[in-house]
C-alpha cells in the first residue's frame, strides 16, 4: 500500500511537471534538456558496470544536451536569415573527439566503448531533442511558433496507453505480448490500450474542431504512438535484460530510474515526427 502511495505521488508530480512544462516553451527547453542530460549519466553509468566499458559519462552527457539546445535554436527560428546549420558543428566536432580519443586511451574494447557512447547520443540525446521539432512549427505565413498541442498529446497518448493497456491486461491479459522479454505484457493488454488511446484521439479531435489535424490523422498519430511506444518499452526491457538489471535507477520513487519513465516516448516521438513529416508531403 505504502509503495502505491509512493507511486501515485510520484506520477501526479511527474505528469504535472510534464504539462506545466509546455505551457512556456522557456520551461519545455529547460525541463526536457535536464531530462535528457539525467538519462544519458544514467545510461552511461549502467554500461560503465560491464566488463571492459568505459564511457566518458561527462562529455556524453554534456554533448546530449547541446545537441538538445542547438535543435532548439534550429527549430524555434530564433535569429531568422542566419546559417543556423552551423550550431551543430560543436556537436560534431565532440563526436568525432569521443571516437579519435579511443586511439589514445589504451582500453580493453574501444569498440565497446565507441558503440556505447554513440548509443547514448541516437537512443536518448537525438529522439529528446526531436521534441523540438513537435514544438516549435511553422504557420501558413512561415512564422514558427510554439505549439503545445502535439508534443503534449505524445506524451497523452503514451500515458492513456499505458494506463489502458494495464486497466485491461490486468483484467483480461491471457496471451503473452513478448514473453522472452518482457513476460508482463498481454496481446489483450496492448489491444485495449490502443483502444483507449482512439478513443482520446477522437476527443481530442472533437474537442478542438480539427484543429492542426483532423479525425483520421489524429487516429493514425494515435496509432503511431500506441506502435513505437510499445517497442520503445521493449527495447528498454531488453537492454535492461541484457545488463541483468530490473530497474535502470532509483531517482523516480515508484517508477525506477529515468529511462524506466521514459523509454516509450524515446520511439515514440521520432515516429511522431516521421509520421506528421510525411503528412506534410500529401
């Protein structure tokens, strides 16, 4: 009982937080680059355990969130008619800094080391700073402006998910989703959070008239999340299987770590951009 206290707290704090947090794109940037800066020391610090890993934990994570906030500075058109493209080339030059320095630091698997580090950078530092894309879009006269609404329903969408999935896997789950990894989830479970997350695609669409997108594109950016999340679940399962480990930390109480809190939203959201991208194009 004192456990789900815990966790109920600790998930109203978080989904408050999460929200509050796309009411100003000032308090989105700051709350989602220390977001991504704690995921990535926390990666770091998981493979760092394993039998000849090192990982320079400090310039990943410093090099995560640059890559954050220079994807801010290109995508939110602060300083319009400027070669914005030249803010990614610090980022640049650090990786290419992480992957000569292995010639010098005599390891015992350098390659161990080069995978891990670019891992932290395409699992975690590039889908957080992909938000930025969701958040800061263009009008039919070209201005970009902060836009609320589609990061957020992301993130509405993988909460309903995961709250509809576990309402109906816990009552009806019979047949298992992926048992080799992940032996919680139900084929039942993953069917009715997917039907939840429909029916709150079509309120939100009701609700705002169309707004950005109609019925069925809020359908299929509904469905997209319901796809990815779930992999992105898996996928942190499965790296959490590999290093023998249950939770990937302890920072969030109840929830585990803050990949553990996270994982869904880190296919989830590059999926969203691809998705709403190629809307674009019709």
């Amino acid at each position: 009982m004192k456990n789900f206290i815990i966790r109920t707290i600790t998930g109203v704090i978080f989904v408050a937080a999460i929200v509050a947090s796309f009411l100003r794109p000032e308090a989105m940037v700051l709350l989602f680059s220390i977001i991504t800066g704690m995921s990535i020391w926390e990666f770091t610090g998981l493979v760092n355990e394993r039998e000849h890993v090192t990982v320079n934990r400090f310039i990943c994570t410093v090099a995560g969130v640059y890559l954050f906030y220079a994807m801010t500075y290109f995508c939110s058109d602060i300083y319009a008619g400027v070669a914005k493209s030249v803010v990614f080339i610090p980022y640049l030059v650090t990786v290419i800094y992480l992957l000569i320095a292995e010639l010098y630091l005599r390891q015992d698997d350098p390659v161990q080391d080069w995978a891990y580090t670019m891992l932290s950078q395409m699992y975690i530092a590039l889908p957080f700073s992909l938000l930025n894309v969701l958040a800061f879009t263009a009008n039919s006269s070209g201005i970009v402006a902060f836009n609320t609404l589609l990061p957020l329903s992301v993130f509405v969408f993988l909460w309903v998910n995961d709250t509809g999935a576990y309402c109906v896997g816990s009552l009806l789950g019979r047949h298992k989703l992926f048992p080799r990894i992940s032996p919680g989830k139900s084929w039942e479970g993953s069917v009715g959070g997917a039907l939840f997350v429909m029916a709150a695609a079509w309120a939100i669409s009701f609700f705002l008239d169309d707004v950005m997108l109609n019925l069925y594109q809020w359908l299929g950016l509904g469905l997209v999340v319901v796809v990815f999340g779930t992999w992105g679940d898996l996928v942190e399962s499965l790296f959490k299987r590999t290093l023998g480990i249950k939770d990937s930390g302890n920072i969030l109480p109840g929830h585990g770590g803050m990949l553990d809190r996270f994982d869904s939203s880190l296919l989830a959201i590059p999926a969203a951009v691809v998705y709403l991208y190629t809307l674009s194009l019709f």
